[in-house]
C-alpha cells in the first residue's frame, strides 16, 4: 500500500496546472495585450492634434506624413508619437504571436490555430509588421512637404531630397499594407471562432475593414493625380481617413480581446 501511494504521488505533481491560476495567467496576458494595441491605436492617432495645433498645413491636401517633416514646426512632437505607437502595437502583436492569447477566446488560442490553420498566425504577423514599419517611419521622416512647398515639390521631383525622404513612401506602403494584412485575416478568423456572436471584432470588424479598403483606394487614387499634377483630389481627407479607420479597428480589436478576458 505504501509504495503504491508513494509512486502515485510524483506523477500527481508532474501533471500540468490547468485551473483558475492559469485562467487568470492567461486573462493577464490577454489584458496587457489588450492595453498596448489601445495605447499604440491612441498614439497612432495623435496627428489628429494638428486640429488644435498651427501647422499651416491643410487636413484636405495635404499627407499626414508632412505633418511630421523635418522643416515643420510639430515634427519632432509628431515623430515621437509615431514612433512610440509602431512600438507598443509591435510589442502587442509579438505578444500574440509568441504567447497563447488571442481576442478570439478559448475556442481558438493561437497556439491550438496556429497548429491549425495559418490564417491567424499571418494577421497577427501583419500586425506585427504594420508596428514595425510605423516606427521605421517615424526614423525615416520627410524632409519638407511636397503638398503645401512648390520648392519641396520641384526638388522631390528632381531627386534633389534626403534618401530618408525617398525611403519614407516605402516604409508607410509596407505599414498599411501590414495593417491590411492583419486587419483582413484576423476579422475573418473572428466571425468563424469567436465564441460569442457579439464579439465587437466579429461584428463591427468587417464594416471597419470595407471603410480601410476604399479609403486606401482614394488614397492611391489621389496620390497618383498628385503625382500626374492634377490636383490632390482630397487627398489629406483619404489619408486621414484611412489611419483613422485603421486605429479604430485596432481599439476594436483591443476591446475584443479584453471582453474575452472577461468571460474567462
């Protein structure tokens, strides 16, 4: 009897603990997770700030971008802000990516999805990708506004302008692209598991990514006008718009993953 009982007590501690401590483990992660796409979707929208602030730059004509160019009065401000949102949604993302916690509930923890299907490990890396390349932009500024500075214009046009300048377009073609990436998959992956029909990802997901798609087909639209000399076609509107709807996905996203904390 005795050696029974004293083989038996060993294996009992070697199984693993799956009980309230590791639900309210896993309940944290999910919150802080949670806390840094809200920071960085707040801080990714501070150029709204240009509405209180004497920039001298037009929100209909002008990029966002300029508002953080090297000649600008605001550009260190707005640089800083940029690169301190790419940082804390990059931080998030490689949260999900490398822990096990996801908006999308018990049904589809990321390590159990990942295992399979690809889907949300590929918008968790968009994401992830989007906080990257928003911080490297915030290291790679303009060095004047094209849109409100005919000189900027003429020497943009001449190839007369800082590399950084060049390598900015760059850079904020891979962050929307990034933002996309996860802003498609990740809404898809939560209308198929999310555990509750309400879950705000679910629901309002796909509205907020068909307002990010036309957005950014303006934007392309006017940027090629712009670059064809037609005009801006409201081209600071588009761009506005499509960080604006990019940010209000991320809170959503945030929110979702703090809703699913909550019924765990």
């Amino acid at each position: 009897m005795s050696s029974s009982t004293t083989a038996a007590t060993p294996m009992a501690k070697q199984q693993p603990r799956s009980g309230p401590l590791a639900r309210t483990s896993r309940s944290t992660a999910t919150r802080v997770l949670a806390g840094l796409l809200l920071a960085g979707a707040l801080a990714y929208s501070t150029w709204s700030l240009e509405a209180f602030l004497p920039t001298g730059l037009s929100p209909r004509t002008t990029y966002v971008s300029e508002l953080a160019a090297e000649d600008q009065p605001y550009g260190t401000f707005f640089r800083t802000l940029d690169l301190i949102a790419g940082l804390l949604v990059l931080a998030g993302a490689l949260g999900a990516l490398l822990g096990r916690t996801t908006p999308l509930g018990r049904t589809a923890p990321l390590g159990r999805a990942a295992r399979r299907g690809w889907l949300p490990a590929v918008g968790w890396a968009g994401i992830a990708l989007f906080g990257a390349a928003t911080a490297a932009d915030s290291r790679l500024p303009l060095s004047c506004a094209a849109t409100a500075d005919p000189g900027c214009l003429a020497r943009e046009r001449a190839g007369d302008v800082p590399w950084t300048h060049s390598a900015h377009a760059v850079s904020s073609s891979v962050a929307v692209t990034g933002a996309l990436i996860g802003m498609v998959l990740l809404t898809f992956v939560a209308r198929r598991h999310a555990t509750a029909p309400r879950l705000a990802l679910a629901r309002t997901g796909p509205v907020l990514v068909v307002l990010e798609l036309l957005a950014t087909g303006w934007t392309l639209a006017s940027v090629a006008a712009f670059d064809a000399g037609r005009g801006t076609w409201g081209l600071g509107i588009a761009q506005r718009l499509q960080l604006l709807f990019i940010a209000v996905w991320l809170v959503v996203l945030a929110w979702s993953a703090v809703s699913e904390a909550r019924r765990e």
